[in-house]
C-alpha cells in the first residue's frame, strides 16, 4: 500500500505561484511513477502532469505546459508541482496519484486508471 499526502494549496492572485508538495509512504517510493490530477467544482478530474520513477520523463496537460514543473526527490520520498503565472482557470483541489510499478497501468500516464493510489487532495485557488 501506498500512502499519498498532498500539501501547499492555497489562495493565490492571478499571475502567483505555488509549489504542491505530495509526501508517500508505505513502499520504496523510486519504484513507482507518479503523477498529478486536478478537478473543479462541476467537472471531471484532468490530468495535469506525470513524471516516471527516476524522474527522467516528466508529461504535461496541454493546459499547463510552460507554466507548471513537476519534479520529485526520491531520498525524501516527496514530488512537486510548481505552479507559475496561475490562472483562475487553474482554481481546483489538486490530486496526487501513484502507480503499482515502474509502468503506466494500460500504458497511458493521462488517465485515472493509470494509477493506483491517491491522495486526499489540496484545494488551489486563483483570484482573478
């Protein structure tokens, strides 16, 4: 079992950052990719990014790309989503997601079945 803790949400101005940070426990976290979703009010979760176990891959929403870095530090078990120039469009509560291995479940890392695990989620909020 995998445990996922996100943190760093918040409220932040039009054009702000955040940096997202989800903590895992329970296996060796360089085994498995990770990834990050997120889902407003009234709409369907969406991927946002994904980065392979050792980090050497790293994928992104059409919607984010050039805005937002995901990164991970496998000796703190912890990976990251850095949020620049932030749109209120990118107001949601932002889900942290793991697989079971070191491969995209179906072999796809932009859908929710890809993964295995989730965390409770943080809320992001852009004021316009």
């Amino acid at each position: 079992q995998v445990q996922l803790v996100e943190s760093g949400g918040g409220l932040v101005q039009a054009g702000g950052s955040l940096r997202l940070s989800c903590a895992a426990s329970g296996r060796t976290f360089s085994n498995y990719n990770m990834g990050w979703f997120r889902q407003a009010p009234g709409k369907e979760r969406e991927f946002v990014s994904a980065i392979t176990w050792s980090g050497g891959a790293t994928y992104y929403a059409d919607s984010v790309k050039g805005r937002f870095t995901t990164s991970r530090d496998n000796s703190k078990n912890t990976v990251y989503l850095q949020m620049n120039s932030l749109k209120p469009e990118d107001t949601a509560v932002y889900y942290c997601a793991a697989t079971s291995g070191r491969s995209w479940t179906g072999g796809v890392y932009d859908r929710r079945q890809a993964y295995n695990y989730w965390g409770q989620g943080t809320q992001v909020t852009v004021s316009s």
